[in-house]
C-alpha cells in the first residue's frame, strides 16, 4: 500500500474538496484515465439507480399486483414488464433498480463500520505495541487468513438470528471481513510512523499519547485508506450477493437484492426461463466490474511501482501571473 | 512477505509450523463464539417449532448444550483436536461428511486451477510483456471481467447458454436428475469420484461425470485465472523493471530469454507465494460453484446446512475448510522461502 506523500496535502487543500476527488483522473493518462473514467461512469450509473429507484423502477420492489390486476409468474418480457416477472410474481425490471439502492446501501454500510472499528483499533495497536498488539495482530491475522466467504456466512448465520434477514445484519456479517484489512494497513502504517522525526519531535515537546495519534499519526497513516475502501466495495458487493445466494441475506419482503433473486432463478434457468437470472446477473456483475475499474485505476496512479505518470507538456506561461500558477 | 533471511531454512519452517498452532486455536475459538454465543441455540434454530419443549429440551441435553459455556468449549477444542467436528443434524458425523464429499471438492478445485494456470499465466505474461498494447488491454478486461463477475452468475449464464440454448453439454438424464448419488461413488476407494470409476473400469460413467465437472470447473476457473493475469502481469512489469533485467539486456541476451529466464523466474515468486492466499478464493468459490451446480461436495453440504439451519454442519465444514487453507498457507509459504532465487542456503 503505497503512501500517497507524492500529491501534498496542502495543494489539496487549496484546491477544494472536488479537486482532490478529480485528481486521480487529471494524474493518469492513456490507458490508466480510460479505465478510472469508464469505472467511475459505470459505478455512477449505478448510484443514479440507487438514489432515484423510486422513480425510475416502474414498480415497488415487493409490488406483486398494478391496477388491481395480479402480474403474472415467470412471464416473459413485455411491454407491462420489460425484463419479465418472476416466480414470486415480482417485476424483474424493478427488482434490478430496487437492488442497486440495496447493494449500495449495504456497502456504505459495512464499509463504514469497518473503517470505524478497524482504523482506531489499528492505529492504537501499532502506536501503543506490547501485548495488546500481539493479541489484536494475532486475532486479526486469524480473521484474515480465514476464507472471506466463509467467514461471512458464520457471521451472516449469527446475525440473521440477532437482527433477521435486514440490510444491517448483512453490513454486519460484511464487516467481519474488512476490519482486518484496515486494522493490518493502518497497523503496519503506524508502527514505522512511530519512529518518524515528526512523531518524535511531537513526543519532545511533549504531547499527550492521544494528540500525537490524533494529530500527528492519524493523517499520516490514514492515506491509503481511501483506496482499499474503492477496492472493498466491489468485494462487499459480491459477498453480500454471494451471503444472498446461499440464502443468508436480506428477506425479498425487506429489499430488493440481486443474490437472493438469483438463488431462486436457478431451478427456472432448468426450465429454459432465462430473464429472471440475466437481468439481476447482468446487473451485479456490471457493478462490480465498475467498482473493479476504478480500483484498478486508482492504483496505476497510487502504485509508484507501476505508475507511469503522464508527462505534462510543457507549454512556456503568457507573462501573467494567474495562469503560471495554474500551468504548475 | 515472509522475510526467511534472517536464519537458515529449517528454523524458518519450523518457525511457521508452530505459529500455525495459535493461528488454528484462534480461528476454532472464533468460530466457537460465533457460533455458540448467539442467542438461539442449534437446536432450536434448526428444529424449533416442529418439536414439543420437552423434546427440545432432551435433544439440547443430548446434545450438551445445557452445560456450562466454557465446558462446552474446552469439549469443543478436544474434539477438534481429534479431529472430530460434531454430528449434522440428521445423524451424519462431520467427518464422515468431509470423507464422502471432500473427493468432489478436491476434483473440482483442482480441475479449477488447472484451467486457471493454462489460462492465466500465459495471457499474464502477454500482456505484461506487451505493456499498453491492444492485447494488454483487452486482457486486462478479461481478466477484470471474469474476476469481478460473481461464480454463480457466471455458472447461471453459461447454463443458459451452454446447456439451455446451444445444447453443447447434454447430461443423461439418470445423472442430471442425482448427481449426488452419482458423484459420490457407490465404489468407495478413494472416494474420489473420478479415481474410483477409473479404477473399477467404468468408462461410460467416468465420461458422465467429465461432462458434468466441465462447466464448474471453467466456472471457477475463469474466477481464479482473473486474478492470475492480473498477479502475472504486475509481477512481469516489475521484475522487467528489475536490474538484473537491465542486466541481462546489457549482456546482449535476447528479449525473449530475458522475458522467460530472468523476467519470468522472479516474477512466479510473488505469484506463488499469493496462490496460498488464492486458496482461500478458491475454497469461496467452490463454495458458491457447487451450490449453484449441484456438485455434491463440502461446500454444497455448507449450502445445505444453512437452508436446514443445521448450525454443527455448517460450523464443522466451515472450520475444517478454514485449517485446511492455513496449513495450505503455509506450506506454501515455505515452498515460497525455498524456490526463491535470492535466498539460497
């Protein structure tokens, strides 16, 4: 994970907040921008989806009649139902908007919390050492060697009997996964910034534990975060498909969620009906791939060892000061 | 990355042995918590509400549930120890469980692997090798597609096209309406499936069975190719970066034994040590393949358990699919710290 000092934080600063989520794009070139752009198109798509579900989907997520008229099971695509209904009589079409909103909403979710356990608990682990560290890395290692999926559905099997098949039972059976990756990143981050001079200059004037890790390590530690979060995201969204497929999501009656409605697509694909898996299908694995991209890019441009930065053309500044300073 | 310079190589082995005992007494404590520690116990949870209190009660004494939590779990750790993962609740015990349809499993992530490595590692190095050209980037999506698409979408999609639509794979039909029986030979040797019908000489059968392993394993194949194309192709564009790269291009050695001599050989490092970690991937995959197939192994038993709400199946399978990928780890970290050319004892 690469530290990201190269961008300063200060000429981030000043140039606004949006800047900054730009400056990945203005940074890569060619191939690199291509796939950062087409991800951060898809990903958006997506998000339009999930915002405006109730007004794009022609139907509720759990609507099973319009007009006082039944729809029908597993029927085709027509015009009333684009994409066909399925075999709980749910307009496929819907479901796949509704699904966007429920995947995002779990991912943000999840990711959140796992930043918000495993950040703090990474940083006071690294800073702090001794038998706490040992204790945490060990426990954390053990979480991270265990195979995701699996570890996942003994979580999503503990949480479905707490909270039921809800969106937060299935963040929380998500954040299992994640803390330890950003409890290792921020840990191993934070256990070289302790020798840093800027720490020790901090210890010698004699700041308190709490301020030097607050103030001092914390945004130094905290830069690579960002990335595996972009990363996370695709792989939350597949697991919280993959905990629905093996039927330990969200109830069809909670939300709409393109796992489950693929477990029960399978015996119709048997039976040559084959709209009620691709849509949902077509659906994740567009996201996915999208989320994927954009990870991808980011870290072409974050990864020194396979940067290839663009090399800006050098173009002599008309003698006026505002320019020069935006020509930089 | 596993750093064995410091001392000599059997110390580092027997160093990663031992930290392996803590690592598996963590993840059965884990599981443990998990599992027990929620409220609603195995018994009720799986057959709650058809059964009387009373017999509840009486299945939760037999099952020992009554007892205190820590009894419970020093029982818990002996028994793993011997490796005795408890009783599913339809009376099967979880070894027997392993034993029966861990033959599958093995078939099929092996099978899975093979189509990965046939495929991965020479689209890696193509497009590592040719950086930034159309085949490099076409790759990369490919790469990036098969990995971001989820198994069971994949596996769906390519029965609808495969089977449903072009009809390139017929399956007969006693075998597609139980391939459970089927899968799980009748003629116990090794309890591998293929291996038994190979060696009691049933061809017809040992072909049905190739047939139905041909789409799981692409399936799952493609997943983890995803990720060797990817790994292949970073690890070729760094080590080309490598001076002993530059090194052996000085020396006048031509592009292409550098690419396979000096780019490749150091590159398959890294590559080796992570397909430890790929392990797990691919566990999670069979996990997903199987249930979407029907391929009768451990993970379709997993799949099976948490529709019956059978907490020991799934615990036991879960747990014992966990130590396997830690030993696997680090076996192979060790192969990692042996074929390394820059360490040499």
């Amino acid at each position: 994970m690469a530290a990201t000092e190269s961008v300063s934080t200060d000429t981030r600063r000043r140039r606004g907040v949006l800047r900054a989520l730009l400056s990945p794009i203005r940074e890569t070139s060619g191939l690199a921008r291509w796939i950062l752009l087409t991800g951060m198109f898809i990903t958006a798509f997506f998000l339009v989806l999930a915002i405006f579900a109730p007004w794009i989907a022609p139907y509720g997520f759990d609507q099973v009649e319009a007009n006082g008229v039944e729809f029908p099971e597993t029927a085709p695509p027509s015009d009333e139902h684009w994409f066909g209904t399925n075999v709980m009589e749910y307009d496929v079409l819907s479901r796949v908007i509704w699904g966007a909103r429920t995947a995002i909403e779990v991912v943000i979710l999840a990711i959140v919390l796992s930043l918000a356990i495993g950040v703090p608990l990474g940083l006071v682990s690294g800073y702090i050492g001794g038998w706490l560290d040992r204790v945490l890395v060990l426990v954390m290692d053990a979480l991270f060697v265990f195979p995701s999926l699996l570890l996942a559905i003994v979580a999503g099997f503990l949480f479905s009997n707490v909270a039921g098949g809800s969106i937060v039972s299935a963040a929380l059976s998500i954040t299992v996964i994640y803390i330890p990756q950003y409890f290792r990143v921020v840990r191993n981050t934070t256990v070289s910034a302790r020798e840093a001079t800027y720490v020790e200059a901090a210890n010698a004037i004699g700041a308190p534990r709490r301020t030097v890790m607050a103030r001092y390590v914390f945004p130094n530690v905290v830069q690579s975060v960002p990335v595996i979060g972009t990363l996370n995201a695709a792989d939350a969204i597949s697991t919280l498909a993959a905990l629905g497929f093996l039927g330990l999501g969200i109830q069809p009656g909670d939300a709409a969620e393109w796992g489950y409605d693929l477990q029960r697509a399978i015996e119709d694909v048997d039976a040559g009906i084959w709209w009620t898996a691709l849509y949902p299908g077509l659906a994740l694995t567009l996201l996915i791939t999208g989320l994927t991209l954009v990870g991808e890019g980011l870290n072409e441009t974050i990864n020194p060892t396979l940067r290839k930065r663009r090399l800006r053309k050098v173009t002599l500044p008309p003698r006026q000061p505002e320019t020069a300073e935006e020509a930089k | 990355m596993a750093d064995p310079a410091g001392g000599s190589l059997p110390r580092y082995i027997g160093q990663r042995l031992l930290l392996m005992i803590p690592m598996i007494w963590v993840i059965l404590t884990l599981v443990f918590l998990l599992m027990r520690v929620a409220p609603g116990d195995p018994v009720s949870a799986s057959v709650g509400g058809r059964l009387s209190e009373e017999a509840l009660d009486a299945r939760r004494e037999a099952a020992g549930l009554n007892r205190p939590l820590w009894e419970q779990y020093f029982e818990y750790l002996g028994d793993a120890v011997r490796l005795d993962f408890g009783t599913a609740t339809d009376g099967t015990p979880i070894t027997e469980i392993i034993v029966d349809n861990g033959g599958a499993t093995l078939t099929l992530t092996m099978a899975a692997f093979l189509v990965a490595l046939v495929l991965g590692i020479p689209l890696g190095l193509i497009a590592g090798r040719f950086r930034d050209s159309a085949g490099d980037v076409g790759i990369r999506l490919f790469g990036i597609v098969t990995y971001a698409a989820p198994v069971f979408v994949t596996g769906i999609l390519f029965k609808i096209l495969f089977v449903e639509k072009l009809g390139w794979i017929q399956y007969s039909s006693d075998i597609a309406t139980a391939p459970t029986e089927f899968l799980i030979s009748e003629n116990e040797i090794t309890h591998i499936a293929l291996l038994d019908l190979a060696l009691v000489g049933e061809w017809a059968a040992f072909e049905e069975v190739l047939w139905h392993l041909v789409l799981p394993a692409v399936t799952l194949g493609l997943l983890i190719c995803g990720v060797f194309i990817r790994l292949v192709r970073v690890n070729v564009l760094q080590a080309l970066k490598g001076d002993y790269v530059e090194a052996a291009r000085a020396r006048g050695v031509g592009e292409g034994r550098v690419l396979r001599k000096h780019a490749l050989r150091n590159a398959m490092v890294p590559v080796i040590t992570i397909i430890g970690l790929q392990f797990a991937l691919l566990l999670s995959g069979a996990v997903l393949t199987e249930a979407t197939f029907n391929w009768p192994g451990l993970g379709f038993r997993v799949y099976q358990g948490i529709l019956d709400r059978d907490y020991i199946a799934v615990q036991g399978i879960v747990t014992f699919l966990a130590i396997v990928v830690v030993v696997i780890s680090v076996v192979i970290d060790i192969v990692g710290a042996m074929i390394d050319p820059r360490v040499r004892y």
